[in-house]
C-alpha cells in the first residue's frame, strides 16, 4: 500500500465513514444564530430510535430528572437547548464511535471515551479563559480524532512497523503516519470536517489539535483541544497503540493562562464527569 492522497480519499465515499444526517444538521448549524429548538424537533421527528434514546439519557441519574421527561419539550425545558442539542449529537454518533478502530488499537468504546474526556475537559477550560462558546470546544473535542475512523485500515497495513517504531523510535506519532501514510489523522480529520462543511472553528481545532501553531484564525480554540486531549491522555483515557507519543506545546498552553491548579483541577474531575459515556 502506498502513500494515500487524503484529498482523494475523502472524495471516495466508501471509506469515509458517513456522519449521520442527524449529527451533520446539527454540527452544521452550530454558527447559526438562528437555530432553535424546533429545528432539533423537526431533525428528530422521523427518527423514533433516536428519539427514543435523546430521552432514554435525558432521563438518567446523570442529570437529576429521572423518569420526569416524557417528550422533547420537557427536556428544552429542564436541560437547556444546548444540553439537549449535546444529547442529540452524541446519541447520533453512538454507532460510528462505538466501533474499534483496527490500525490504531483502539477496542470497542475507547474512541468514544476518549472523545468525550476531551469534550468534558475541553468545555471545562473554555469556561475557565472565559471563552464565550464553551459548547463550540466540546464538540470540537467530541470531533477531533475523527481522522482515524478514516486511516484506521491504512494504518493497519503497517501495524508490525508502527509498534516498533513507537516503542523503539523518538518519532512523534504523527510523523509516523506521515512516514507510512505521508499523511495523519489530524490532517485528515480537518479535510473530512470541511467536506462535511462543519464551520471553519471545527475544522481547525480538528486539525491542530495535535499542535496549536498550525491554527490560522482559531489559535485559542486549537490550545484547548491540545491541552484537553494531553489531560485525557495522561488520564489514561482512550490510549490506542500510539499512546502518549504526541509532543505536547507547551508555549501554545501557555498563552492560555490558564493556572496550573486550575488545569489540575479539571483533570482530576474527569473521571467523574465520565459517567455520562456510560449513559449515552
Ligand atoms: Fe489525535
Ligand atoms: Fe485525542
């Protein structure tokens, strides 16, 4: 297998994973002002499943409700459009996330894990720098390993030659897919976000998050990603073959100002605010 062009490996559908309708509507119009609730309504109404399931969570310890929400209208009213907009897209992401991801280690569940420790933490940081969007970092960080749902296969072509050079190597994980690949899942990830025309903030957070200065516009943003995914990372929390061999840019964290016991902080809540991955 030779080097892959991620601009015509995103244009070939079938080995892209397709984002449901639901959650694609929904990333869509998150710059949208004009997005309110009887979008989610009518995004959901021909979907009974997911419906079912937006409530079913909705429903759960985790938010203190339970069994007192018996319709959407409820759960805008007691959780909030944005909480239930993150229920919606999270409950719609299920399938796609839940599966293993071959080339790169990662057993059933542990992309969705990891995903939303990065959400949680990434969200818990923005509210810290007093970001305005806070909602905007948690998909970011919901979103931003997207990329190796697509190299996964291709990247298992090479399996024997990745673990070694990650245990014997001083490379970075990324110039290791850029060796066998001559591309990442950074990289990928950001070109996927932008096929699937997810506003520009999405698709650099996806892209840098493995190094903040190759953010254009949204530097800030690409900071949190990086540091979220380190904490998640030092957690633990969804480790595949590549583990913690990403270079972590400090100066980029830094400019956050962000103080150490704060982050610390953050990170040492993770585990509990997990329990929402059991739910949904
Ligand atoms: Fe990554
Ligand atoms: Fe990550």
């Amino acid at each position: 297998m030779g080097k892959i062009d991620p601009k015509e490996l995103i244009e070939r559908v079938e080995d892209v994973p397709s984002l449901p309708e639901v959650a694609v509507r929904l990333l869509a119009m998150l710059n949208d002002v004009e997005s309110d609730f009887s979008m989610i309504e009518r995004l959901l109404s021909s979907d009974s499943a997911l419906t079912a399931n937006v409530l079913r969570v909705c429903n759960s310890a985790y938010f203190g409700f339970t069994g007192r929400i018996s319709n959407l209208n409820h759960a805008v009213i007691l959780l909030g459009y944005n909480n239930l907009r993150r229920i919606v897209l999270m409950a719609s992401l299920k399938n796609v996330y839940s599966r293993r991801v071959n080339g790169y280690s990662l057993m059933e569940g542990d992309l969705a894990r990891h995903s939303l420790a990065v959400a949680l933490a990434a969200e818990a940081l923005a509210r810290e720098v007093g970001y305005r969007e806070p909602d905007t970092l948690f998909i970011a960080g919901l979103l931003h390993e997207i990329g190796k749902l697509v190299l996964g296969n291709y990247l298992e072509s090479y399996y024997e030659a990745v673990l070694r050079e990650v245990s014997d190597s001083r490379m970075d994980f990324l110039e290791i897919e850029d060796e066998h690949l001559g591309t990442n899942h950074a990289k990928v990830g950001s070109m996927l976000a932008s096929h699937w025309g997810l506003p520009e903030v999405l698709v650099e957070c996806i892209g840098a998050h493995h190094d903040p200065r190759l953010a254009t516009e949204y530097h800030a943003e690409a900071a949190i990603v990086h540091l979220a995914d380190h904490l998640a990372l030092m957690l633990g929390i969804g480790w595949g073959i590549d583990g913690l061999k990403y270079t972590f840019h400090s100066a980029a964290v830094e400019g956050l100002r962000i103080p150490e016991d704060v982050i610390y902080d953050i990170m040492l809540d993770l585990p509990e605010r997990m329990k929402l991955a059991e739910i949904v």
